[in-house]
C-alpha cells in the first residue's frame, strides 16, 4: 500500500514539475503551427507550382524594359508582372532594386514591389483557406488600392534630388538578401515552349527557387502563430485592437496592424497563419489586411532599404508605405462594412494537429506528390545545389547570360 502511495506522489509531483509544464506548453505550440501547415500545405504546394509555371513564360529582362515611367499605364504594367513574379519579399526587394538600377521608374519599381508580395496567387489561395473567401477579395481589392495611394503620395511629396539620391546609393551596390534570386531569370519565353522538356525544367527551377526562398518565412510565420496561439490569451488581443469598441476599433486595426507586422519579422506568406490568429484575437477586419500589406515593413526589410537606398528614401519609404498600407486597410474595412460583405465570423483555422482521412489529406498528398516531381527535375535536370548556393550572391550580367544559356539550350 505504502509502495502505491509513494508512485503516486512521484507521479504527481512529475506531472506537477515546471519541466513537465515547459514541454507541455511547447507541445500546445508545435501542434497549433502542425496543424495549420497541414491544413495550408497543399495550398501552398499548388500555389507556388501556378506561380512557377507563369514565372516560366514571363522573362525578368523584358519587365526592366516595361517601366519607364510612373504613368497609369505603366503601373498597371508594373501591377501585373509582379503577380507573375517570385512572392518572396527578399527577392521582390532586390529586384525592384534590380529594375531601378536598368532605368526603371523609381514609382513603378515600387509598383511592382508591392504586387509581387501582394497579388500573388499562392497568398489568395492560403488566405481563402486560414481565413475565407471575403479576406481574398480584401486583399486584391486594397492591394490596387495601396499601389494607387503610393503613386499618389509619391507624385506629391517625392521629389526628384531625394530620386537622384536614391539612384546614387542604389548604384553602390550594397547587398540585401536573395540577389542571386531576384537576378536568376528561368523562363523559356513563350507558353507553346512550357510543354517542352524546357519549360518543365524551369517550372520545377522557379518552384524549387521559390520554397528555398521562403521557406524560412513560411516556417518562421507558423512556428510565431503556434505560440501565440497556445500562449496569448485572448484576453491580450482584444484589450489591444479594443474589440469591445466597434466603431473605434475598425479605425485602429489598420493604424496598429503594420506596426504589429513590422515586430513580427516574418514576411511573405508566413504572414498569413500570424493574421489568423490576430483575427481569431479581435483585430478588425481591416487591420488584417493591413498587417499582411505590410510585409514589406518589417525591420530587416527596412534596413535592406537603408543599405540600397540609403537613409533618407528609407524613411520616405517607410512613412508612405505605412500610410498607404493602413489606408488600404481602412478603405476596405468601410467599404466591405458599407456593402455588408465584411466578415465577421472570428473562426479562423487556427487548430492543433488533426489528421483524418478528408479532402485535405487528400490534396496534401496528391500536391506532395507534384512537389516531389517538381523537384526530383530539378535536381536532375535544373539547377542543382550550385543553384541553391547562388540565391544570395549578385551575379554578374555575363554569368547571369551564361547561366541562362546553359540551362534551356
């Protein structure tokens, strides 16, 4: 009897130990971030594969030659061939870069900045899943918006010796992260060529590229919302976007939610899981898509900017991104309210590890499987790991060519 007693106290006392509690609690957090990777995973897989078989056709030399100006026509231009570009806001930053240095507009460079962390397919398609249908539409109706609002502060305050400046610092070369990536053009040119043993090989190198691009985000962005989701208190999240006043909190949501984003340090698609669980938390429905528009504003980025453009434009750019991005948000948020199409429902998925025989497994099984073709070629036909290796350092305009050559002879 003694010897029952004694293993129960030690049973106890161990289930009771701060150690126990730790592991617990990590436990919570890894199975909210397992959780919503499965649910997304198939969406990101096919998202990404749509992405690289558009980045396929559409060549990066001919976008430096599209951009001359900040006209309508040449934003608009701009716009679209950031859809068609790499979601990595690494290598959308460097190319944006990339395009100014080639003569590029400064404006459409921003333009097409934007859109290509913004307007992707792979973000619509996450967002649709974590979060629903009427955030998608948020996003590619404020995402137009937030272009239109950046080209019109820059019209207004951007004057052309802070330009010149930004020219002179750009041209210094100072590198940011995922150069290699943003210089790397894989497409073979046409549509009737992405049939061909070619344009299956830089489909798979524009996949592959891409995931080893922001994986880290992606990655970074679940393992974030695990833990805030099994450690945050819901408590925390509606004293600070004031979820129990309406009318205030629908302005304050766009106005806080980039500052939230800028501490978050993830960008790209990792973003989407974090806004999912500021949803379920209370941050109105603006200020989620203003938390995703701003990307583009967490603090490494901001020092990229600084290192490509020196100080001085990287505040311009901060101030009138941050302005842009919560008028978007904004904008939508009374919109949306105005033609009853806001959501309301705070049911993000946002769930510990679940897996049963559904559509999602399913679809996570036949995406791995493309995944999987998808890079068996790239690693046999495409790029390799000296590709891989490349992806940070700058290349040169003769290797760049030579490489280029080399791989869709």
């Amino acid at each position: 009897m003694g010897g029952h007693g004694r293993r129960g106290r030690v049973a106890r006392a161990v289930r009771n130990s701060p150690l126990t509690h730790l592991l617990h609690e990590l436990w919570r957090a890894l199975s909210f971030a397992f959780g919503m990777t499965w649910e997304i995973l198939w969406a990101l897989i096919l998202g990404f594969a749509l992405s690289a078989v558009v980045q396929a056709v559409v060549s990066k030399n001919a976008l430096r030659k599209l951009l001359p100006d900040s006209s309508p026509r040449s934003l608009a231009i701009a716009s679209g061939l950031g859809v068609a570009s790499s979601s990595c806001s690494y290598a959308s930053v460097a190319l944006a870069r990339s395009l100014f240095r080639r003569g590029a507009d400064f404006t459409a460079a921003m333009a097409f900045e934007i859109a290509s962390t913004n307007l992707v397919i792979e973000l619509g398609i996450v967002m649709a899943l974590l979060l629903g249908w009427q955030f998608v539409v948020g996003e590619y109706v404020g995402g137009p918006l937030m272009i239109v609002f950046v080209a019109v502060l820059f019209r207004a305050f951007l004057r052309p010796k802070l330009v010149a400046e930004a020219r002179a610092e750009a041209e210094k070369g100072r590198l940011g992260s995922m150069e290699g990536h943003a210089d790397m053009d894989m497409s073979v040119g046409a549509v009737r060529r992405l049939f061909t043993p070619a344009g299956f090989t830089a489909t798979a190198d524009s996949f592959v590229m891409d995931w080893a691009a922001v994986l880290r985000d992606v990655v970074g962005g679940l393992l974030i919302a695990g833990a805030l989701a099994a450690w945050v208190p819901d408590s925390f999240w509606r004293g600070l976007f004031l979820e129990h006043h309406t009318t205030l909190a629908r302005v304050w949501g766009p106005l806080i939610g980039p500052l939230v984003a800028m501490l978050s340090f993830v960008c790209s698609i990792g973003n989407v899981p974090l806004a999912a669980v500021l949803w379920n938390g209370g941050i109105s429905f603006g200020g989620v898509l203003s938390f995703v528009f701003a990307d583009l504003l967490i603090l490494p980025i901001l020092d990229i900017y600084r290192r490509y453009y020196g100080w001085r434009t990287a505040a311009f750019l901060f101030g009138t991104f941050y302005v842009a991005m919560a008028s978007a948000g904004l904008a939508v948020e009374f919109l949306f309210h105005g033609v009853g199409i806001e959501r309301t429902a705070r049911n993000a998925k946002v769930e510990m590890a679940s897996v049963t025989w559904n559509y999602t497994t399913y679809l996570n099984i036949a995406m791995l499987l493309v995944g999987a073709a998808l890079t068996w070629r790239y690693f046999r036909r495409g790029g390799g790991w000296s590709m891989l290796k490349m992806m940070d350092a700058p290349m040169d305009e003769h290797a760049h060519h030579h490489h280029h050559e080399h791989r869709h002879a």
